[in-house]
C-alpha cells in the first residue's frame, strides 16, 4: 500500500510543481512502513521436505521444484521458462544457469548446486518437459501453492509454505548462513539493491555463534602471539 501510494505522490508533486493543482495534499504526510519477518525453511525443515517419500506424483514433483528454487534463488515466474538453453558452462568449467528476472529485467548468473543439478537430470526424459521443452515440468502458480499445503501437512511442516518461501530460504539458509557474502546473495538473486536482499536475508543465531567463535579464536591467538613475543 505504501509502494502505491509513494508513487502517486510523486506524479501530485510533479503537479503540484507544474502547477496544474494549487496545494500538495501530501505535503505533511509520511510514509511508514511495517517490517514483517519473512518465512523461511530451516536446515532440518528442507532436509525433511527433500527426503520425504510421495506417493502422488504431483506431489513429488512440486516438491522438486521448490527444492530446485531452494538451491537457485529462482523465482516461479522465472523457472517456468527456463529450458535447455539458459543452461552455460561457466568459467569455472562447471554449469551455470544464466537467465534474466522477469520482474527486474536483470540478468542473473547462478552456478548449480548439486542438488540442484539432480532434480534437471530427474525430469530430462520427463513427459511434461519434453512436450513443454522446459527444464522442469511447468505447473500453474494456483496448484504449485494448493500441493505446497498439502506437502507441508505431510512432512509436518508448520510454517506457511508458499513458493516464494523458497527465496528466502536460498538466501538465508542455503547461502547466507553458509557464509556466503550478503553482496554475493544479491548478486544471485538478481537484486539491484542490497535494501531487497537484506528483507530476504536473516542472520540466523548460530551464524552470529560461528562469527563471534572464530572472532574469538583469532583475538585469542593475536593475544598469544604478544606474549610469546614478549617472552623471547
């Protein structure tokens, strides 16, 4: 609502400055906005959901999905049309997938995980895929987030599964909490502000335990180092 409204203070300013309208009615007001937290899969919770044993297909295959995002950042409005063909050997020798947002027009790079990789192998010889010539079986928005309940109930998930849960729980879980760089994470999601990815990206308590350990190990190895100095 404050993304609407923000702009359309900017086209009465823009009036108001032509002088097409005598007072700007946005003159004392200010915008506030409500930081919420956003969901995100934990370790335990994504390792659960990428074990767990469908008996339904189309379950099977919407969890791969969301497990493909998990490891890519890849939007669904992206994945969908991703093919054979936005698949790159990168510099490393390893693959890539490059594409670009649908969203923000900007070209994103992501090098594969290996799990991700599994799941491209998986549908190779799909029905769907070859039909579709997509990289994974397209399914509408609507059912992926209908099945997400559904999957959810059945691992013992809690949260509210959506897909775009997935995101962030690339950005945090997979990546960030991996010490991965915030400006790396942004990078592969496709941000072209660090503002959007900090939304995305939480700083879990045991990566602030693991930083604080080795900031801790390092002052105290500095600190003996001094003393053996001083010694000899």
């Amino acid at each position: 609502v404050m993304k609407h409204l923000q702009r359309l203070r900017k086209i009465v300013t823009l009036a108001y400055h032509l002088e097409w309208i005598d007072k700007d009615p946005f003159v004392r007001w200010k915008p506030t906005f409500e930081a919420k937290l956003r969901e995100f899969l934990s370790l335990n919770e994504l390792s659960n959901l990428e074990t767990y044993a469908f008996q339904l297909e189309r379950l099977d295959r919407v969890r791969d999905m969301f497990v493909f995002s998990c490891y890519t950042g890849i939007s669904y409005a992206d994945i969908i049309k991703l093919t054979v063909d936005n698949i790159v050997l990168g510099m490393d020798g390893s693959r890539w997938i490059y594409t670009k947002r649908q969203k923000t027009k900007a070209s994103v790079k992501i090098p594969l995980l290996d799990k991700a990789e599994c799941i491209i192998e998986k549908y190779t010889e799909h029905p769907i895929t070859i039909v579709s010539e997509t990289l994974l079986p397209v399914l509408t928005n609507e059912k992926i987030n209908l099945y997400l309940k559904e999957i959810a109930d059945a691992v013992g998930i809690k949260k509210n599964l959506t897909f775009h849960m997935a995101r962030h729980t690339y950005a945090t879980t997979v990546t960030l909490s991996n010490g991965v760089p915030i400006e790396t994470v942004s990078k592969l999601l496709g941000h072209t502000k660090l503002a959007t990815t900090q939304i995305y990206a939480r700083v879990l308590d045991r990566k602030l335990s693991d930083d604080m350990n080795a900031l801790r190990m390092k002052l105290n190895s500095t600190k003996e180092e001094k003393g053996n100095s001083a010694l000899s």
